[in-house]
C-alpha cells in the first residue's frame, strides 16, 4: 500500500506532542520474542473467546432502536445513549474515567440554518437540498452574501510542499470562492501530483473551508462530485441540513467564511456555462497544476440562523493498570448520529446502526472483556466514546484539546468506527496503513485468526481523516484504525456479503441505517477480539509503540 504522506501540511493540521512519556525504553517493537512475551495474562485465551455475537447484538440493538432517536446530541437521545453506556460501563465494573465523573462536557454551538433558503448565481435560483446546501458558522441570525463576485480556485490548495497554491497572486476577500472536491492526484494518478489515487488532508472538505476562510474569503462553495467525494449528494444533503454543531470558538465564528457550500454536479455545470466557460475544459486545467480564475458572475444567498449554546458530552470509563496506571492506551468510538428530520414524510429517524452503533456496541464487549482478566494489563485502558463525530470529529477534536489524560501518558489509540457486518474475512484493512508500530501488534493478533493486513479498499476516500483516531493522530499519539477486509473468509459468506453490501453502502447516512436481525455478525466478533488482543498487547508491552520514521506524524521527543 502506498502510505499517506503530508510532510508539511499547514500547521492546524499537525500539531504534535512536545511531551516526553515517562517510559524510558525506546526500543523499537518490531521485535517478535518482546511481543510473544507481552501477554502475560493468565485467562487471556478464555475472555479472547467469550467475546460473542450476542454480548455485540444486544447492545448494538438497543443504540440503534427507535427510542434512541438517531442519538443526536443535545437531545433526549443523547441523554439516553449516554445514561445507557454508564450503565454499562458501572456493570463491567469500569471506573469513572473523569474524576468521579465517567462524563466530559462538550461545549457547543448549535447552528441551524433555516431551509427557506434560496442560492442566485447569475440568472439561476437554486433550491435548498435539490441543487445546493448552504450554512453559516458564524453565531449571527443572519448572513448574507450579495452579489459576491466567484472565483474558481481548483482545488482550492496551498500546498508547499507539493509545490501547489490554487490561491497565488489572488485576492478573494470579499468574494465566493468555487472549489473541485478531493485533491489533483485522484482523477490524475499518473502525473505524480500529491499521493495519487490515495486522498491527502487537502482533498477533504474541512480543509477547503479552514483554506479559504485563511485567505479572506466572503464564502466558499464546493462542487460535489460522487467519486472523488466517495459518496453520493444525498449524504450531503442529509448531512448539512438540520442542527449543525461546532465547538464553541472564542471569537463567534468571525474568523470562517460566512457561508459554506455545495453545489450539485449538474447545478455546477450550469454556473460555469452561464460564466462562459466548460466546466470540464476548467477541471481539466485545475488538475495540471495551480490554477485560479475570475468567473465574471454572482452569487447571492441569506442564511438566517438560529443558534445556541449547548452541552454535550463524552463518556469515558478506566480498567486501571497493575503496574503502570499513569499511563493509558486509549480505545475511541462515537457514539452519535444524524438525530431525525421531522420533514421526512414516513420514517424520520436515523438510527446510526451501521455508523456507529457497532463500534459503541463492540466498546462495550471489549470492555466487559478487559474487567475479566486476570491479572489486570500493566497499564490502564481507557473508554472514550465521543460525541459529535458526525459534525466533524468535534467530540475527539475537544478531548484532544482538553485531554482528561495527559497525552504524554497516551500510549496509543485504537479506533473503532462502522464495523464490519458483512461477516469474516481473510484479511484486515489498515486504514493509513504503514504509519506506525502498532501494526506490528496488529499483524500479530490477525495472524493469529489466520488473516493477512492489507491496504484499505478506497485509499481515495480519505477514511483516515474521517474518525476520531485522527483527532489523536494530529497530537502525536500513535493512532490505529483497521476493520474487516474485503475477502469473504467463505463461499457462504461471500454470498451474503454481496447481498448485503449492497443495503449497507446505499444506507450510508440514510434512515434505512437500521439494525437488522440477519447481519451476520462473525466479523464485528473476529475484528473485536482482534483489537481487544492489539490493547492487551500493548498494555503489556515493555515499551511505548512509535510511530514510523516515514509517518508525517511523531511524538517530538
């Protein structure tokens, strides 16, 4: 697999650790007698194999059911999500991770844009969710873009160091700024420009807003395309309409762009041919290299907001160690989702069952699993389940802040996100693959199932900037995310996945994201009790993992 790298990304994006871990050995772990010596519990064999489809089901069931109402945060569903994961941790005999509290507030800013909404550029009217989707940041009743001059910028990069800057010479304050999604490598992997096919940092959403709210811009519109995106315009749709959260910012958003955007494809095209200018010629031009030009068109929106402070929460819950209870390896999952749209004629509820119901539900397996060891890892294990990750990794964006543990008493993450319910698999998908140690412990616990690692299967998507293992990954923390591979472990089993792969792809942020009696539940068990055996492993290990020499990411020592 080809590794990600990003060796000078701006620095909001990578802000490592300065801090030292108070473990003094910095030997390298690829060593396999020091791994075969690091399980020293008694009854590991026996808890490894009491992880079971039902201790998963049952609560992946509950999480995902109507009554949790797509566990939004701020709502009743959150109050009853988390009131459920204490439950569950108190019963597994966890302690509170936070103090006495097994909570940390979330402080955020509750944002809804009204969907009475309009977008003008030039002589077309655009229609809220059908051809665009338009919100505000800003904690401000109303923002309004009037006749703002657009600006294509490509990719809408500023890259040093792949020698990339869409906005040189340009001046965009004041204007609207239209931007390709993904980055220049994906539809042009043979010209060597950026990573290929494999999706970097700046082809991401996020980036493009934090991009152009750096260079002054009024407002930023992004082009959907399904492919390069890795999804399609109704996960936009459903995902940026609604409740919009961020965390709360000092100076109210002033510093964002006032209005972030989408465009539709077909929407897109338009616009360009009513500038005078082929939509395609212009990719195509933005793809060769640093590229920007004057649209000679309008564009004009109001988004009326209401707004307010809120409180949500993440719920952690601590195994303390035997020997080295300082330190911690962390284990992450979210546990939000969409909430529900009253709009919606029929089912109104998004229950998140796929994403992220089982990763929550696995949580609790592994840490019932963790309370029956005898004796206990030598270093702490920590629960963190965080909320908000659908609005942006805010949960763990805010906990990586404001660490309840120390990070330089971090010793890894390991993510859990959207686990695999198409059944077992002959290998194991490392998202990022190559980055650090732990996937020397990682390739061990796979062995042992008889499974091989392998490069994640859509490198392009970016999945290592979607979930929360980067929000630690970005601080210097070791951060590992694998799943279930793409190889049916059987002829039965790769029957039913590509029936089932099918409803749960189309189902992606959609209400049919429901629990379903027939998931076949062997590779969220197999996956589990791999990354239950990875955490033992590395809690028991005689040294820290590091990432590796080539990872743009390093703890500074």
């Amino acid at each position: 697999m080809k590794k990600i790298f990003l060796p000078l990304l701006v620095p909001a994006l990578i802000s490592v650790s300065a801090c030292t871990p108070s473990n003094d050995s910095k030997t390298n772990v690829s060593d396999t007698d020091t791994l075969a010596t690091a399980q020293e519990t008694t009854n590991f064999d026996s808890v490894y194999n009491s992880i079971s489809d039902a201790d998963i089901r049952e609560p992946l069931k509950i999480l995902s059911s109507d009554e949790f109402e797509g566990r939004l945060p701020t709502t009743e569903g959150e109050k009853k999500t988390i009131d459920y994961l204490v439950s569950q941790f108190k019963e597994a005999g966890l302690e509170p991770g936070n103090g006495d509290s097994y909570l940390q507030k979330v402080a955020l800013m509750e944002i809804t844009a009204n969907p009475d909404m309009t977008m003008t550029i030039g002589d077309n009217r655009f229609a809220y969710k059908e051809d665009m989707v338009a919100s505000s940041k800003r904690e401000q009743a109303s923002v309004s873009l009037n006749d703002s001059e657009l600006v294509f910028v490509g990719y809408g990069v500023n890259a040093p160091e792949y020698k990339w800057n869409d906005y040189e010479s340009l001046d965009v304050e004041g204007k609207t700024v239209v931007i390709l999604i993904n980055d220049p490598g994906f539809e042009n992997p043979k010209s060597g420009k950026f990573q290929g096919t494999t999706m970097t940092y700046y082809g991401r959403w996020s980036y493009k807003y934090e991009e152009a709210s750096r260079q002054g811009a009024a407002a930023a519109i992004i082009v959907h395309e399904s492919a390069p995106a890795s999804y399609g315009w109704s996960v936009v749709a459903n995902s940026w309409s609604g409740p919009q959260y961020g965390l709360v910012s000092e100076d109210k958003g002033a510093s964002r762009v006032a209005v972030e955007g989408w465009l539709t494809l077909d929407a897109a095209k338009q616009v360009f041919s009513d500038a005078g200018l082929d939509f395609d010629a212009e990719k195509a031009k933005a793809m060769s290299g640093p590229y920007n030009k004057a649209m000679d068109i309008t564009a004009s929106v109001t988004v009326k907001n209401t707004f307010k402070k809120s409180e949500s929460n993440n719920v952690i819950a601590t195994l303390p160690g035997s020997a080295f209870a300082d330190d911690h390896i962390i284990y992450t999952a979210h546990w939000d989702h969409l909430g529900k749209d009253e709009s919606k004629e029929g089912d109104q509820i998004y229950n998140g069952a796929h994403d992220n119901a089982t990763g929550t539900a696995a949580m609790i397996a592994m840490a019932k699993a963790y309370s029956s060891l005898t004796p206990r890892p030598k270093r702490s294990v920590s629960f963190l389940v965080v909320t908000a990750e659908e609005q942006g990794l805010l949960g763990s964006k805010y906990y990586a802040a404001n660490p309840v543990i120390p990070l330089e008493k971090t010793v890894a993450n390991i993510n859990m996100d959207a686990m695999n319910v198409l059944g077992k698999t002959k290998n194991v998908a490392v998202v990022g693959m190559g980055k650090s140690e732990l996937e020397t412990y990682l390739k061990k616990a796979a062995n042992k199932q008889g499974r091989v690692l392998t490069q994640e299967d859509k490198p392009e998507a970016g999945y290592y900037y979607r979930s929360d293992h980067f929000s630690f990954a970005k601080q210097g923390v070791p951060a590992l995310y694998a799943e279930g591979g793409n190889e049916p472990a059987d002829e039965e089993t790769a029957k039913y996945r590509k029936r089932m792969n099918v409803i749960v792809t189309g189902c992606y942020h959609q209400v049919c994201d429901e629990y379903r009696e027939n998931w076949d539940m062997g590779g969220i068990v197999q996956d589990t009790q791999m990354l239950f055996d990875v955490g033992v492993n590395v809690a028991n290990a005689p040294m820290w993992p590091k990432w590796n020499e080539g990872s743009e990411f390093q703890r500074q020592y």
